[in-house]
C-alpha cells in the first residue's frame, strides 16, 4: 500500500545516492568557480549585481565573490559558510579553503563509486588530517625571540598574500606598509585602529602610512586650519536647539515680542550649551551631528576648531585613538575625558581637503590612504591590504610560520602517504585520497600560471623525498625553487584553518544522505 | 549617438562546471565591449576632432568633445566597458585634460592584448610587460619634458591653448587661455606653491553676448539680482559688507508656536510689534556702517520679508538674498570677513570691505558685481558668456579642461610636446626596449609600442589627412633623432611640434599611459563575470 504524502506540496526530497550526487555537484562547482583565482597568477572576477545601479566590483577575493553568489544548492552553502568564517578567523586563505574542501570531494567520489562506506571515508580523512597537521607541527619555524628575523618573516608573509592579489606589483610598497601599521598594534588584533581611506586620482604606488588619523571632513569657516596641542571633545549631541519632543508641544503667547523672547531664550540656551562645551577648556570640538551656522560661529570666537557631521564610524576611531570619550552631556567638565593630539592640520590629498590629527594619543593608531586610478581598484586595493593586515595581526600572536608556494601541502602529502601506507584496511584508500586532495593544490596554482602543472608536481614530489627541502613552485620562472631563498612564508594559523575546515566541511557534506527541501514561503513573485 | 549594443552576457551561476572554452569568450567579450566605448570617442581626438551630440533621456541635448563627458553620458551597462568610463573619470580627476586620448589608448592596447591572447600567450604575462611598458614609458616621457617656470606666462598659455585649440571654443583659446593662466597663477598660494585648490575659481555662467564677452573677475559675482522690491540701492560705492547666516524677519522659535489674539487691538499692536523688530535689527546693522548684505537661504523660514526690504532700503542697504550655504566659505574668503549668525554679534571688524557694489544688467537678466576687495582672498570668479546654453556648457568645460592643465604644471613643472610627438617617440623607444627584453616579454612590449601609434594615427585621420602616410614619416623623422617632430593640424604636415607652440603639460600624458595600462591589466586579468544579488 502506498504511503500518503509526508510532506507538503512543494517541498521535495532526494534520498541516497541521488541526494549524495547533488551535493557532490554542487561543491564542486563552487570550489571550480573560485578556483581559477587561486595563487599569485589566478585570475579576477567581475560581479554584476542585479540589483539597483548594476554596480561593478573587480575582485580575486574568494570571500568576496562567494559571499554574493545566488546559492541554492545546500552542499555549497556549507562551502560559502566555511569561506567566510576563515575570512573572520584568520582573513586569508578563504580561497583555498573551499579549492582544498571541493578537492576531498572529488576524490571522495571516486571512492564511493568504489563502493567504500562514507564513513570510513570520514575515518580515513580524520587521521589523514591529524597525520598532515603533525607533520606541519614539525616543520614551523617560530622566530618570535628575535625581533629582527620576526619582522623579515612579517614582510615575507605579507608579500607572498599580496602576490596574489592586485597589489602585486607594488607588494613591497605594500607589504611594508601592513607591517608597519600591524606592528604598531602591538599585539592587538584589533584593526579598528587602522583606518583605511580611499581617494581615487594617482596611482596605487602613491597610497602612505600616516601615523595619525585623517577625517575627511572640512572645518568650519573662520575658524583656525591649525591647531598644536588640541584638546579635542567628540561628541553627539544635537546642536540646534534643545526641543520639547512631545509630539504637538506648542508655546502660546499674545504678543510679538513674546515670540522674539522665546526665540531669544532659544538662543540663550544654545549660547549657554556652547559656553558649557568651551568651558571644558578644549580648542576642538567634534560632533557627530550638524553644527548649525549660530554655534558655528560661537566656536569661532572662542577660536575653537569645530568640526560637524563627523559620521559614526569616524567618531567612534577619532575617541579610540585620541584617547577621548564619546560625550553628550556637557554639565561636568571634570568627569569628561577628553581626547589629545599634538597637531591638527588640514592636509589636502588629491583634490580633496582633509582633516589630519598627529601625534595622537594611542600610538598604535594609523591611518593608510590608498590612492589608485579607479574605485575598482580602490576597492580591491582595499580587500587586498585588508586581508594582510589580518593575517599579520593574527601573526604577530601566533608567530609560527611556513615557507608558501605549495610547499606545505607538499610536506603534508608526502606524511600522509606514509601513514596511508602503514594503514590496514579500506581506510588507507581514503587516506590516499587525502593525499591526492593536497596535492591538488600546488597543481591548481600551476595550472593558472599557465604552466605545465604535471611536470612541475611530479619534480617537486621527488624534491620532497629528501630531508629538509624547501622546494615549492616558482611561478614567476616557471619551475621548482627555493621557497627559503625566494622568501615566501606563511603563516601557519592560515594553513591549519585550512586544512582543519576543509576538512570538517567535507566530512559533513559526506555525511549527508538525504537533502530535504521545505516548501518555499509564500511570497509575491518579484525579479 | 547611439551608445554601442553590448547585450548582457548571461552567466547563470552555480549549476555547472565552468570549461575554459568560456572563459576565452569572457575575456573577449570584455575587450571587445571595452573597444567598442574607445571606438566611439575615437572620432573627437585631437584640434580637428568631431563633436558628439547627446540627448539624455531626460531629453537636454549636450554637444561635447570632452571624453570624459561623453563616457558620462553614454550609461553603458557591460561591465568592462564601464571601467574604460572610469578610467576617463579618473583621468580626468587626476589631470583634468586628456580624457579622450586615455580611452582611445586603452583601446588601443586591448586590441593588441586580443592579438596576444589569440596567439596563445597568458593573461598574467601581458599583464606583467604591460606594467614594465607603463614605468618604462615614464621614463621615456621624462626625458622628453622640459621644465617650466610659473614665472614663464607664455609657455603656460600655450600649454592652455593646446588644451583649447581640440574644444567646441576653439577660435576663442586667444582669450580664454591667458585668462585660465591668470586664473590659476591668482590663487596660487605662495606658502604652498605645489598645491591648486580649484574649487577657489569659481565658474559663473551667464546666457547672453558671446564666448568673446568672458572675463575673469577680480571679485565676486552673483548670478541673482540686487533685492530691490522696495526701491533699494543698485550702486554702492566703499561697500561694508556683511555676510549674514540669520534672518530679517519676524520672530519664529523652533518649538511650535501660536499667538492668541482676542481683540481687535492686539492685532494692531502685535503688527506694530513686528514693524519695531525689524526696524530695531536693521538700525544695528545700520549703526555699524555697512551698506551690503548678503543673506543666506533659510528653509524655515523667510530670509527676508517685503516689510524687511523696505526698511533695508530705507537705510539705504544693497541686499543680495538667497546665497547657499555651500558658497559662504567661498565668499568669506574672498570678502576675507567672517559670516554673522546672529544679530547681537554684528560688529563692524566682522564686514568686508571692496570699493564698489552694483548691479550690471547683462542682457535681459542682471548680476551682482563686488570689485575692489580690500585684503581679498585668494580666490577669483570667471563669468562665463555665451549666445546658448550649449555653447556655455561646453565653453565651461572646456575652461575647466584648461584650467586643469595649467593646475598640472603648478604640481609638475614640466611641459612636453604634443600633437602625438610623445606616442611616437615611445613607440620608437620602446620598439627598440622589446628587442634587447628576453622571450614573450619582449614581444608583448614590442605589440605595445606599435598600438601607442594610434594617437598619432587618429590625430591625422581625424584632420583628414593620410594617417598610413603622416605616421610613416613622422616614424622616419623620430628614428632621425627629431624627437619633437609632431602632426601640425593646421599645416596638415609634420613639423618640429615645440616650434608650433603644440605643448601640454607632462603629468597629462603619463598619468594617461599608466591609468591606460592599469586598466587594461584589470580587464585582463578577468576570466569571468559572476551575477550576484
């Protein structure tokens, strides 16, 4: 007898094999459209939006382009998910994460078409992945004690996540800059404190570090450009008159001149709020809110630097890194603190005038501009320079470093396939599997170089067999080299996400065997 | 013009493999779209380039020449072909002049970048000598530029009528060039030499005479007329003036408010009131001396009243209503006064002084005219005259263009030739760089330093002469050492181009080479297009 219908109308289900096929097909998928970004020669990708002004953005970054792909397909939701939390995690390596989780799919595959169980698949890959993290383990190299071997690494790291990235002609420009805004930070990972400000015009090489904080906003008129030891007050508070907001609150009066007098009282009022402010003895006032023309002009007496319709973010940094507080009350002077710099000039950059705080309170703070010829660029330029400065930041805690270039998947392929060989049973194959995933990896960026990858992975297989090699691909020549020599590093708190997402993701997206999908919500058919 | 029908590529995302085949059709497609854009500006390179006609769809007709105007205006939708708008809109934020010749170049170089790839060379590699092509051609025009003094007036006008001379203005670069120099060399700072702000050149349109009738003010004008509802003075001679941020009206609180009136009496008294408000702010303003006012706009609530006028003509006071606030600073700096925004602050060490104030009717409309400021700011104004509102628009633009030009040779102080003398010089040396470059390099270079022909080669077509014929010779004269040797338009033949007086200034040319080549690198470097939300 035929059982009724479990679930509603729409809603579908795909069991078993089929199930399985689906959400193969869709991983891979997603890991081959990123793929071809991958490595210092990958390529760019343009995304269209659909949505209003079909704005155009330029990016290698896989988080990027993942985070606003349409997605239906359940598997590769977990591929975006494990992308974008490496972004927040460690901020590199978001592509290789899903290349490397599409890759362990692929050969998962083929074993289930051999007819091995998911689960001993899983088996197999979890001791593949502890074997190939052991072997990283053995081969860090930890320079924290000595600083000047720390910051080589630093930049070394820096440069070899820029390569791949449209900052890769000016990398040492670059890599110098995020080292030095990093180092700054002194062991915080907090990079609120590096602002970065784009203004389009010149070229990329032109972009700075400036050991201060700019706030593209201008200053009020008639007030002094220049101010040496400011005292500055951040605020938000409304600078027009304080109202009675209850809705339908009105006043009535008789006369005219009862009109004039509350107008004046208004006044009043503002002119007492703004003697209040100066009396906190600053010579900088900004606030988050509009200034209007009358108080305006009250700081301009008082020869008080007022600046107005700072946004949020900028007033939030500006208190961080001058050491201030956020005020909105101005009765107690003494309980305010207010922030210090040593100089506030207007600086102009490009075409634009800008606000320039130095000698700031918090040292660690600093501001990079980016100049370059188009917002696209701009943008990326900003993507690029934000992920090195992430993995530096988790660097400068974690200070275990790899050499790059294909090396590490190398050194771990080369363990893992000893342990496939000492593994009894059908676990080997998936550690085998494992093994061939790896190498997928240094093949990839070949690939994209346009090199002939075959060749390449097979010479550097055979380099590994020695002891203590540091052979990984050299895509600027085209063949073998020595990653030591040619100073490409990374940091090994990218690779071990890596290679402990990919593989929880693949392990979970195995796991599957039946894919429900609830009945949409009902909901207006819109474009 | 029609702006060139790029229809979308569709790329349904997620569901299957993605084969390299695609990925060639990507690329091309992008070039393709992105040549189609250089090809429509292509026509209006040059002293004898067209002009384009746009109608928006808001139906306004513009007639340009100036690139990045056109690209502007023409909406393209194609993505890669977007970005050859950017790379106008760029250049014209970095060097204001060139726009066109920045498009035409990066068009230029995708086509020779198609030729490569078809050969079968790989996107990072043309990439990569595209970028030792761009620092190279730096070089290059470096050592071709000849450095020039601010002091140097007629080099900086010819620099500007260059500029001029490939405008709608044409026939009127005699005038509007000095006047673009003397406009930027009057608010260069002399404590910061380098920068030009030109937001202190303020342009001032005006429908009427013709483009011959521009000038440049010593002062300040005002597109709006004297408020003289009430009879109030046109002409005032050793003008107080005083720039003003409230308003001269009945009191109004910013708490919602009502007067009760009961009887008869108390409207008549309240009216009275009202009359002795006014009067009493208008004697302050009186009693400190000043004798022109310049109110700012107000959104809530009148500036000024018919009963406020009247009294302000009374004391014999020129009023100027409705400035923005955008332009106060302007104005402060230029009146070197300080804006007033309230009545009790009005003290006379806060007004500016200028020897005349009056109102000069141009035409059917009139303007407000400040000249002779004490102690004025380092700012000027150019009132611009045409007989439309096309001419003037273009005649703006085009001043914007020169005034840009010569801001460029204040923050580098060097000249170069024009009239394609520097792309054939490039082609040539570069030409001779591919040589001695090892493997696809050198040959990558090579296809460069022939696609940086074009500018010399449009610039004939453009003229109507043989471009196969001008660009040959103009190869043979260059490989002779005449460096110089450039198209003369006019002669329809090739001279020694710094003789002409053909120059422009050098951040124009190398910023065009290395945006062009940054841009082209993007598009290159894209092997797909990805929808997304």
């Amino acid at each position: 007898m035929a059982v009724e219908r479990i679930l509603k109308d729409e809603a579908s289900e795909e069991k078993g094999e089929r199930a399985r096929m689906a959400s193969f097909v869709g991983a891979m998928a997603i890991a081959d459209l990123v793929k071809t970004t991958l490595g210092p020669k990958g390529m760019d990708k343009i995304l269209q939006s659909t949505g209003r002004g079909r704005e155009v953005t330029v990016t290698n970054d896989g988080a990027t382009i993942l985070k606003s792909l349409h997605i239906d397909n359940a598997a590769a939701k977990v591929l975006v998910d494990i992308s974008k939390v490496q972004d927040d995690e460690v901020g590199d390596g978001t592509t290789s994460v899903v290349v490397l989780a599409g890759e362990l799919l692929r050969e998962a595959e083929k074993l289930v078409a051999a007819k091995i169980h998911p689960m001993t698949i899983i088996a197999g890959y979890r001791m593949a992945a502890e074997c190939a993290r052991n072997a990283l383990l053995q081969k860090v190299v930890d320079n924290k004690e000595n600083e000047e071997k720390f910051k080589l690494d630093l930049m070394k790291i820096a440069m070899t996540t820029l390569s791949s990235k449209i900052l890769s002609q000016d990398k040492e420009h670059f890599a110098k800059l995020a080292v030095d805004a990093v180092l700054r930070l002194k062991g915080s990972t907090n990079l609120e404190s590096i602002q970065i400000i784009k203004k389009p015009g010149s070229s990329l090489k032109d972009s700075f570090l400036d050991e201060g904080f700019i706030l593209d906003k201008k200053i009020g008129i008639g007030q002094p450009k220049r101010i040496e030891n400011a005292k500055i007050l951040v605020a938000n508070t409304a600078m027009d008159t304080d109202k009675v907001k209850i809705y339908g609150a009105r006043v009535r009066v008789d006369s005219m001149s009862r009109v004039a007098d509350i107008e004046a009282a208004e006044k009043q009022k503002m002119r007492e709020k703004v003697d209040k402010i100066i009396a906190h003895g600053i010579n900088c006032f900004v606030n988050r809110q509009l200034i209007y023309n009358f108080p305006e002009e009250l700081f301009a007496n008082a020869g008080i630097l007022a600046i107005e319709h700072a946004d949020f973010d900028g007033i939030e940094r500006l208190a961080l890194v001058t050491g201030g507080e956020i005020a909105s009350t101005f009765d107690n002077p003494e309980s305010v603190k207010l922030g210090h710099c040593k100089l506030i000039e207007e600086i102009m950059i490009g075409e634009d005038k800008l606000i320039h705080f130095s000698g700031v309170a918090m040292g660690q703070a600093c501001t990079i501009v980016l100049r370059g010829a188009s917002h696209h660029v701009l943008d990326e330029a900003e993507r690029s320079l934000h992920d090195a400065l992430c993995v530096l930041s988790q660097t400068v805690n974690d200070s275990r470093v790899l050499l790059g270039g294909g090396w590490p998947e190398m050194v771990m392929a080369r363990d893992v396939d000893e342990l496939a060989r000492v593994t009894p049973g059908k676990k080997s194959h998936a550690i085998e599997a494992f093994s061939r995933a790896l190498v997928a990896i240094p093949t990839i960026i070949a690939d994209n170089a346009g090199l002939d990858s075959a060749e390449l992975v097979a010479q550097l297989r055979a380099e590994h067999q020695k002891e203590g090699c540091a052979a990984g691909i050299d895509v600027i020549t085209g063949s073998v080299g020595d990653m030591a020599e040619l100073g490409i590093s990374e940091a090994f708190k990218v690779k071990q996400a890596i290679l402990l997402s990919a593989t929880e993701a693949a392990e979970m997206i195995l796991r599957v065997d039946e894919i429900i999908t609830c009945a949409p919500r009902r909901r207006e058919d819109r474009m | 013009m029609a702006a060139p029908a790029i229809s979308q590529p569709r790329s349904s995302k997620t569901e299957s493999y993605v084969d390299n085949k695609r990925k060639e059709d990507i690329r091309h497609a992008n070039i393709v779209a992105a040549r189609a854009v250089a090809d429509a500006v292509r026509t209006s390179l040059g002293p004898k380039g067209m002009d384009k006609m746009i109608s928006t769809a808001s139906g306004e007709v513009i007639i340009t020449n100036d690139g990045a105007t056109i690209l502007n205006k023409m909406e393209v939708l194609q993505p890669a072909a977007k970005m050859l708008v950017e790379l106008s809109k760029s250049q014209d934020a970095a060097a204001g002049d060139g726009t066109t010749t920045v498009v035409v170049i990066g068009g230029a170089l995708l086509k020779q970048c198609l030729t490569l790839l078809s050969s079968g060379i790989h996107p990072t590699v043309i990439s990569d000598s595209l970028h030792k092509v761009s620092i190279k051609a730096v070089d290059v025009l470096t050592a071709m530029a000849v450095p020039v003094e601010l002091s140097d007036r007629e080099s900086l006008i010819k620099s500007a009528s260059t500029s001029l001379n490939s405008k709608v203005v044409s026939q009127y670069s005699t005038l509007l060039a000095p006047l673009a120099v003397d406009a930027v060399l009057s608010v260069v700072d002399p404590a910061k030499p380098d920068l030009v702000d030109l937001r202190d050149i303020k342009i001032v349109k005006k429908l009427g005479g013709t483009v011959d009738d521009t000038e440049m003010v010593k002062g300040l004008v005002f597109d709006k007329k004297a408020s003289h509802a009430a009879g109030g003075p046109t002409r005032v001679e050793n003008a107080k003036i005083a720039v003003i941020q409230f308003q001269i009206s009945p009191p109004k609180t910013d708490i919602e408010q009502s007067i009760v009136v009961s009887d008869y009496t108390q409207m008549d008294r309240i009216l009275k009131e009202e009359r002795n408000y006014i009067l009493g702010m208008i004697k302050k303003i009186k009693a400190t001396g000043c004798n022109v006012l310049l109110i700012q706009k107000s959104i809530l609530r009148d500036a000024v009243t018919d009963l406020s006028l009247h009294y302000l003509a009374k004391a014999k006071i020129l009023v100027v209503k409705d400035v923005e606030r955008d332009e106060i600073e302007f104005i402060t700096k230029t009146l070197n006064c300080l804006p007033i925004a309230n009545i009790e602050h009005f003290r006379e060490d806060k007004l500016g002084h200028a020897d005349l104030v009056e109102e000069v009717s141009l035409g059917d409309s009139k303007i407000v005219k400040i000249t002779g400021i004490k102690n004025m700011g380092r700012t000027t104004t150019v009132l611009v005259r045409g007989s439309n509102q096309l001419v003037i628009d273009e005649a703006e633009r085009s001043l914007h263009d020169a005034l840009c030009v010569i801001r460029c040779l204040v923050n580098k102080r060097f000249l170069i030739a024009g009239g394609g003398a520097p792309e054939i010089e490039l082609s040539r040396q570069l030409g001779a760089w591919a040589k001695v470059l090892h493997g696809m390099e050198g040959y990558c270079v090579r296809s460069f330093a022939e696609a940086l022909e074009v500018i010399p080669y449009t610039l004939a077509e453009n003229a109507g002469l043989n471009p196969i014929a001008i660009v040959t010779e103009l190869r043979n004269r260059h490989a002779q050492g005449e460096i110089n040797a450039g198209i003369n338009v006019r002669k329809g033949q090739i001279t020694n181009i710094l003789e002409e007086n053909v120059v422009q200034p050098l951040l124009v040319s190398t910023s065009a080479i290395t945006l062009a080549t940054e841009c082209v690198r993007m598009i290159l470097k894209i092997d797909d297009i990805v929808t997304v939300r």
